[in-house]
C-alpha cells in the first residue's frame, strides 16, 4: 500500500516511496518510517560530505598541506621540491618559497586568502605570494639597504658577479644577474626585487620528519663559491596559535647582514580594505609635540603612491601608542605606504601587532626573540603597506650572521573573533569539506565516516532487523508491535 503522502510536499513524498519500496515490511507504523527517514537523510549527508570533498581537493591544483586544530585550519603551501612548476604555488625570485602560509579559516570566517591579491595567480610573478609571504630584503632595489655597514637586500654574491653569471637570494635559491626584464633597460646594473629573474638552478628544499599532523617542517640550503645559506622553517597550528620558527645559517666564508620581514597579505572574507580593517601598531613614540604620530611617506614624492591619510585615521594615545583604524575604501590602483621609526622621534617598539577585520577575526603577532636576545635579531624598520587587496602591518628584522653562525626567531600568531568564542563555533571549522584536503587529516576524516556509518547501521538493524526474544508472537506469522 502506497503511504498517504498527498498533503506532503512532494521531496518528502518520494523519499517515503522509495523507502517503502525497499523495506516494505517496516512501513507498519510511524516510528519505523520516521526512523528509516532519519537514516535516509544520515546516508545522504554521508555521500554529500565525501563528494564536497572530493570536488573541493580537485580544484586546488597546488600541492599543500592544511594544518588543523580544534578551532581553526591554516593551509601550507609546500615550496618547490623537484616536481613541475604548476604543482607549485609560488615559484617567483621575490619571496622565501617556504613562506607561503595562507587561507585561514577560525569557524566560518577566513583571513589571509588568495582571492583580493593578484588575480588570476601566476605562481612565477614577483609579487603573487600569499598569507605570510616573507622576504630577506628591504623591498627596495638595489643589492644593498640603507644604514650602518653593509647591509645586503637579501642577495649574496650580487655585486661580485657580471651579468648572465649566478648569485644568491636568501629564501629563494640561485639566480641569474642581468636576467630580469627591468634589467634589460636599466643601466644601473642595480638588483631590481619586484622583477622575474631567472633561476640558475632549480631551488632544492626537503621535508623533515614532524613529530604530529599539525605540524610540517622542511629545509633549503644553497651555496655560490663564498657564500651560502641554510634555512629550517618549521609551522605549527595548536588551538587557535600559530607558530612559524625560522632557523637561518651561513654556511659560507664571508659574514652578511639582511633585513627580514613577513608581507602579511591581510584580508578578512574578501572584503576590500576600508572602514572595518585596523591595526594597533606595537611601537610608541616619544617626544613628539604633535597629538598625531609621525612617519614617512616616500611613496608619494616618488609618485607610485598616496596619501594614507586620505583613507585611514592614525592616532596616538597619551601613552604614545599607535593605532590606525580604516576610513575609507580603497580604490583599485591606489598604494599606500607609511614608514615608522622615524630619525627625528624617540620609538619603542618591541615588532608587534595586532590586526583587525572587518569579520571580527583579530591576529596578533609578536616575535619573542626580540625580548630575549640583545643582538640578533633586532628591529630595523616598521613599515605599513596598504591596498584594496591587502593590509600589511612589516616589521622588519636586522639579522647578522658570521660565518657557521646560527639565528632563530619565532612568529607567534594568535587568532581570536569574540562571537566565536561565545557560541563555540571554531571547532565546527574542522568538519567543513574545504578545509578537508590534508592528506594527513585522512584517519579523522576515516574516522568520523566509520563512526556515521556505525551509527546509521545501529539504528537500522535495531529497527528494522533485531528483534527481542520477548517480542516474536507464539502463534506463527501474528502481528507483532514492536516498541
């Protein structure tokens, strides 16, 4: 007998058809069709979670690894290590390849994703990293940064070497000099950072072993006659911190100095930079008359930038501190850039942040290794650098290395959203199919599809197989209501 399914919407008619049709004897009373109802709708959101998962890890072309915790999920983009370029994310000669740390995802919010920064991507340009891209350099041209001795913008070998001959980028591998295609019609014979070189030889990084699955570590190390380099970065995602620990050496005969500093490519949702985004800078300024911080803006003497003031309010509280909080969208083509730490003021600054977005997700950073080691590393510069499609708090590190020496420092991030934390959502950011592309996250993933299945199985044979022994009829083929 068909079920009198005529006043129910027409989805939740077929389904009671189709189910009677398969079990027909279990469709005698109301429990046993809720029930296989029930089950029904677990086996499809079974079927639907796996093939979200499959089409979600099918589209991203580019190897990774993404870390999970509890709260929330970051994804590592692995750096170049002997297969083809396209599986790589970045490939360019700006940006350390083992820095590309992105779209991070704390409940239903995400930050530093890829879709406001250098669309379409082409892993091979300059500028197309992504999250916490970092860079040994100033961001400048030229092979040498400004200051006291010789500080290198992050090349090794540069000046020595003629044209069509190699030198070293720190983080990135062996370059070739005069390569670029700014180099072509410049005849300074200057190093040009935002322009493509041409690699030498293909970068060599391997991975090292992780003590868990939230974990990943590897190593890069190059060398060009006098001069070398080895670098260890290790990243780990524990409750709602992150922590990227860089270890670089100098494996070569001559001592080097070169800045560091971590972009930031900062978004939240994809939503433009404006009113919403701020950042409180963790520097203060002292002897200062006016109420307003201070700092440079070369940019716009030089003509390629403008006038942060125009679209953000900078501020300087009674103790000196600064905060910058959006006020006004930033158009497309418009860069901005403000420099801190200016000659003519007195600043404290220990390299932190905190960054907001307009979601409600924060991120504050510190490196630790500012506190507790007088020498190296130390603050060189505090920059900000702002667009459309990012927002990007750079402190910048000073790093002296002799020859065999060693240094380390840690970016210590810590992710908060207050509404999350009042309803428990970021551990719901661990089930979401997107974020299910870890290869090591493949026993939770099994796991949780066993303990489904167990479950929809249970309720099944309970209902509709296993019978008790005090519920079978004396007299053969009788009724019997089961409870």
């Amino acid at each position: 007998k068909e079920p009198a399914c005529c006043s129910l919407p027409w989805k939740r008619c077929t389904e009671l058809q189709l189910l009677q049709r398969l079990w027909p004897k279990q469709f005698h009373n109301s429990s046993a069709s809720t029930m296989a109802m029930a089950i029904y709708h677990l086996a499809a959101g079974i079927v639907l979670l796996f093939v979200a998962h499959n089409v979600s890890a099918a589209s991203e072309p580019y190897a990774n690894v993404t870390l999970h915790s509890p709260l929330m999920s970051a994804r590592v983009f692995l750096p170049y290590k002997g297969e083809s370029e396209d599986s790589q994310y970045y490939v360019g000669s700006r940006f350390e390849h083992g820095s590309m740390i992105g779209d991070v995802v704390y409940g239903h919010k995400t930050v530093y994703g890829r879709e406001m920064w250098r669309t379409p991507h082409d892993a091979s340009w300059p500028e197309s990293g992504v999250g916490l891209a970092s860079e040994f350099g100033c961001g400048d041209d030229g092979p040498t940064c400004a200051g006291k001795g010789d500080i290198t913008n992050g090349v090794l070998g540069y000046e020595s070497a003629k044209n069509g001959e190699p030198f070293l980028k720190i983080g990135v591998g062996a370059l070739i000099k005069g390569s670029c295609p700014d180099c072509l019609t410049d005849p300074t014979d200057d190093y040009k950072f935002n322009s493509p070189y041409k690699f030498y030889r293909q970068p060599k990084w391997s991975t090292l072993p992780s003590p868990s699955p939230n974990e990943v570590s590897y190593l890069h190390e190059e060398s060009l006659g006098d001069v070398g380099y080895r670098i260890q970065k290790t990243i780990r995602l524990e409750g709602n911190i992150m922590t990227v620990r860089t270890i670089l050496s100098n494996s070569g005969k001559k001592q080097f100095s070169t800045p560091w500093y971590s972009h930031h490519f900062f978004t939240g949702d994809n939503d433009p930079v404006g009113p919403g985004y701020g950042i409180d800078l963790g520097l203060s300024e002292y002897g200062v008359r006016a109420s307003a911080p201070l700092f440079d803006q070369p940019g716009i003497g030089l003509g390629w930038a403008e006038d942060l003031n125009t679209y953000a309010n900078v501020t300087m509280a009674r103790d000196g501190s600064i905060s910058m909080r959006m006020s006004k969208t930033i158009p497309e083509g418009v860069r901005l850039k403000a420099e801190f730490l200016d000659e003519q003021t007195i600043t404290l600054t220990d390299g932190s942040f905190t960054l907001h977005a307009p979601n409600g997700l924060s991120v504050e950073e510190r490196i630790p290794e500012l506190q507790s080691q007088s020498r190296n590393p130390f603050i060189y510069k505090y920059n900000v650098y702002a667009e459309r499609g990012t927002l990007s708090p750079e402190p910048m590190l000073l790093l002296y290395l002799q020859p065999a020496e060693t240094t380390v420092w840690t970016q210590h991030l810590k992710f908060t959203s207050p509404v999350d934390a009042r309803f428990g959502a970021p551990f719901l950011s661990m089930y979401l199919p997107s974020d299910w592309q870890n290869p090591s996250f493949m026993y939770w993933r099994s796991a949780l599809a066993v303990a489904l299945c167990s479950a929809a199985f249970a309720g099944f044979y309970s209902m509709f197989i296993g019978r008790r022994v005090d519920a079978y009829a004396p007299i053969p083929d009788a009724a019997v209501d089961v409870v």
